[in-house]
C-alpha cells in the first residue's frame, strides 16, 4: 500500500556532463507526469516519461532536471575584443567629460556582460540522457520508497478505522432482532390503548408484524459488509496499487450503511449507521491518497 505523496532526490555524473534530478508527487486520480528540463534536450522528455510510468501507476508527478558540465571539465573562454575597446573608450570620453582621468579596472572588464564569454558546447542528447537515465531512476526510486513509508502509516490508520467499522456492524447485528420485538411491544400497546376486543394472536396483526419483520431484515447487508471488510484487507495488504479498488469498496460499504439506515426504524441503529458513516467518511478521505 503506496501513499502518493513523496519526493526523491538524485545525481549523477558521466565524464562530460552532471544531472541533478527532484521528484515530487501528489494525488490524482490518474497518472500525471510534468518534466522540467533544458530546452535544448526537449526531445528527451518522451523517454524520461516512459521511465515514470514504468514505476508509477497514479499520482501527478513533477521531475525537475537540471543539466550542468561535470567537475573538472573546462569551458573555452572567449574575449570579446570590440566590446572590451569600446569600454575603455567610454571610459576615455567619460574622463574628457568631468576634467580628471578615469582608468577601467578588471572588475569594470568583469562586470560588464558579453566581454568574457564562455562556450560550453552542448552535449548531444545521447551523453545528456546518459547522465539523465540514472539520476532519474535513482530519484523516482528514492520517492516511492518514501510514498511506501507513507503509505504504510495510511494502512495502520485504515485498519483501525475498519477495526471500528466492524464492531459497529458487530452491533448493529446484535442490535436488529430486538427492532421486530419492539414494534410487536408498540403495536400490542397501542391495540390494548383503543380498548377495543382485538385478539393480540389475530392473524392480520401476526401478518402485519411479519411483514414489519421482512421489511427491515438486514441479514443480506451485514453478510455483504463483512464481505467487503474482508476484501478490504486483502487489499491493504498488498504492495501493488490497490486506490482504484478499495474507492470502489468504500462506495459499496457506504451503500450497505445507507440501505441498512433506511430498513432500520430505529433510534439505536440509526446512531449506529452515523457512527459507521463518519468513520467510513474518515477512510475515504484517506483513500484518496492512495496510488
């Protein structure tokens, strides 16, 4: 069970080139992949998704990629000659213009754009993505280990909640059967409040309970929500994505909930469904960050 939160940081270095990727990522409902990369090395980004997919099945993912010349490689310098004269004559018609002499220094030369350029030649995209491949994979690698993390805190908040959901259906089960002895109580009492002759082992009532009787029966309900928190387990137990499945149990579980509320006509197991629902509601929110 993966979170889809984390990010994952990694280098990489080849003889002439040194990539340094971040990866990041949040909930969707679907796979996302947004690449930050050089322009120059756009054609790349085909391939680096390809890499993202084969690790993740949801999420929306951002990898920024930065891309510099390794550590000992030297960059040609040129000077740009023109630019550096032109200096030194403004300096000249500046001196002429305030009466004093007025001399450029080498921090003047520094500073001033364009007079020192370096030429860094740029790499071909196959020794680009060899310094890109590893980095990438160490990053994504290092960002699912700590979506597994998270998840595995999601998974021990889960199984509580299901703790609880199960012994609220526990309870509800316990519960039901005394719904029927209590309309049966309801209705001897108000029968025997009208003071009229009425034979309380007349078959009308006796039909009236037992249609009472088969109208709130949830029988098939609790077997379908132990049903499903069995699933529900299996599922968090695997490492593999499991989001889409077990948003699809919660609905399910919701609708048991909602079909036993209806059929309950009772105080008690009425608090009993907003007790289930709330902590169902809680699930939910969690399972939306499930990959």
């Amino acid at each position: 069970m993966h979170s889809m939160t984390g990010f994952g940081r990694a280098e990489h270095a080849t003889n002439t080139l040194a990539a340094r990727v971040e990866a990041s990522s949040v909930n969707r409902k679907q796979g996302e992949i947004v690449i930050q990369l050089p322009r120059c090395y756009n054609e790349l980004e085909a391939e680096i998704r390809k890499i993202a997919l084969g690790k993740l099945s949801r999420g929306r993912v951002s990898i920024s990629i930065q891309i510099e010349q390794a550590e000992g490689t030297a960059s040609p310098i040129q000077i740009n000659a023109q630019r550096a004269r032109a200096l030194e004559a403004a300096f000249t018609e500046l001196s002429e213009a305030i009466g004093r002499p007025l001399h450029p220094t080498s921090t003047d030369f520094l500073r001033t754009p364009d007079i020192l350029l370096f030429d860094q030649e740029q790499a071909s995209a196959e020794d680009a993505m060899a310094a890109i491949q590893p980095a990438v994979t160490e990053a994504l690698d290092n960002m699912i280990a700590m979506r597994a993390s998270e998840g595995n805190h999601l998974r021990d908040d889960t199984e509580a909640r299901l703790n609880i959901l199960e012994k609220i259906s526990t309870e509800i089960s316990s519960h039901a059967p005394s719904v029927v002895q209590h309309y049966r109580e309801q209705l001897h009492r108000r029968l025997s409040e009208t003071e009229l002759d009425v034979d309380l082992n007349d078959d009308r009532l006796l039909k009236e309970i037992g249609i009472f009787a088969d109208r709130c029966d949830i029988s098939e309900e609790i077997t379908r929500l132990h049903s499903h928190f069995e699933k529900f387990r299996d599922y968090i137990s695997k490492d593999e994505p499991i989001g889409r499945p077990l948003d699809f149990l919660c609905q399910e579980l919701n609708r048991e909930f909602n079909t036993i509320g209806s059929k309950a006509n009772d105080a008690t197991l009425a608090q009993h469904i907003v007790n289930a629902k709330t902590e169902l509601e809680k699930i939910r929110e969690q399972i939306q960050n499930v990959e």
